[in-house]
C-alpha cells in the first residue's frame, strides 16, 4: 500500500504517519527528517538544504526527487509506504508517478487544522534527534531536556521559530495545497481527517477510513 500523509505543517503528520505505519508494518518516509539528518550529517546535500530549510522553503524538486527515489528503492519499501512530507509540488507527485505509474499512490490521508492552531502547536513544537515530537504544553514535557523516549536531547528546530512560520505556511498554500486537486483529478482515494482531538482518536479515524 502506498499512502501519502498530507496537511499544513504542525497538523500532526509526522506523529500519525508513524503510528499508522507501525500499525501496518510499512516504512514511514519522511523527507524533513531525512534532510535534517543530511543536515546534522554534513553531507552535500545538506550543506545545500541547510539554509533553505532554515528560512522555511523549499529544497529544490530534483535534489528532494533524487532523495525520494533512491529511498523507495530500499528493500524494506516494497510492500509499500507512507510518505511525508513528499510530494511537496506538482512536479514531485508528477515524479513519483512517473516512477509508480497510476497517480503514484494508492490513497491520500489530508489532515486537516485551522491556522490558528497551527501557529499554536509549531510555536510550541520541540524534537529530538530522533524525531519524536513534543509539544511544552504536554504533560510528558518533565524536564525538557532529554526525550523521554530514546534519551536524545530536546530542541527547537529553526523552522519553528515564529518568523519562519508564516513563510512555511504560505509555502503550503502556494506550493503544496495544489495537491489536494491533483490526486482529486487523478481519482486518488482521499481520507479527510479532522486533525484536532486526541492523537489517539485521530489515529483511530485513520485506521478506520483506510480499512475501507
Ligand atoms: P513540516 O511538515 O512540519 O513543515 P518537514 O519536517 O516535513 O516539516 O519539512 C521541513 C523542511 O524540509 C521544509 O520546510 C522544507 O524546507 C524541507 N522539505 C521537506 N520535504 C521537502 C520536499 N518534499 N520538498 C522540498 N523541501 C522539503
């Protein structure tokens, strides 16, 4: 099965789409953390997304495409996945199917948020190395220093400052919002699902809506 997780950044992607791809034993493939890590690592690829990420744009279509491709070619990823954070363009869900045939995908899960919460949950977004989310209003934010998860220390990645999420955000409009119609064009099957509410029952939505 071949899924894609879509919605403004802060709607809880990253956190369902791991869940769900636990759920269903495929790879979770999230192109933010793969850059993050090419970033922490200094490849060249990282060197070249670092600054564009940090003022909330978008890497460049052929440098994300290379990435993607080569990921889905692993072993573990023939059964299926769940993307995140990719396709971000017209021209990168035009790559993936390409490569996949058939609009590339199986089904689109659209989380849906308003903006005002958004702006509320990034701005108390934090991570750790690993990519688990935190948010400091959680009551599992003890010390805020340590992930209470694998032991990684906590931060605050850049993007999530204040003055870069308003770019981020038209960024999704302008860029990524356009999608939504494509795979409407392409007959893709879409889920959408109310990201607000508990995580635990957001899951459950989606679980229902993909046993469909
Ligand atoms: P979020 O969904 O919270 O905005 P991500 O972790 O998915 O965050 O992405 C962080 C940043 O990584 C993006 O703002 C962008 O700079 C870069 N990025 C991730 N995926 C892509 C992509 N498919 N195309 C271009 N840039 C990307």
């Amino acid at each position: 099965m071949r899924l894609l997780f879509l919605g403004p950044p802060g709607a809880g992607k990253g956190t369902q789409a791991k869940r769900v791809a636990g759920n269903l034993g495929i790879p979770h493939i999230a192109t933010g953390d793969m850059l993050r890590q090419a970033v922490s690592e200094g490849t060249d690829l990282g060197l070249k997304a670092r600054a564009i990420m940090e003022r909330g744009d978008l890497v460049p279509d052929d440098l994300v495409i290379a990435m993607l491709l080569d990921r889905v070619a692993h072993d573990d990823a023939t059964d299926g996945f769940i993307l995140d954070g990719f396709p971000r363009t017209i021209a990168q869900a035009e790559a993936l199917e390409d490569r996949f045939g058939d609009g590339g995908l199986d089904a689109a899960v659209v989380i849906d948020v308003d903006s005002e919460e958004i702006v509320r949950r990034i701005s108390g977004r934090r991570v750790c190395g690993n990519g688990h989310v935190f948010h400091v209003d959680d009551p599992r934010w003890v010390d805020g220093e340590k992930c209470d998860q694998c032991g990684e220390p906590i931060y605050q990645r850049e993007d999530d400052y204040a003055s870069t999420v308003r770019n981020r955000l038209n960024v999704y409009r302008d860029l990524t919002e356009p999608l939504i119609a494509f795979y409407g064009d392409q007959g893709t099957t879409m889920h959408v699902i109310d990201g607000v509410g508990d995580p635990d029952s957001i899951t459950e939505s989606i679980m229902t809506a993909l046993r469909q």
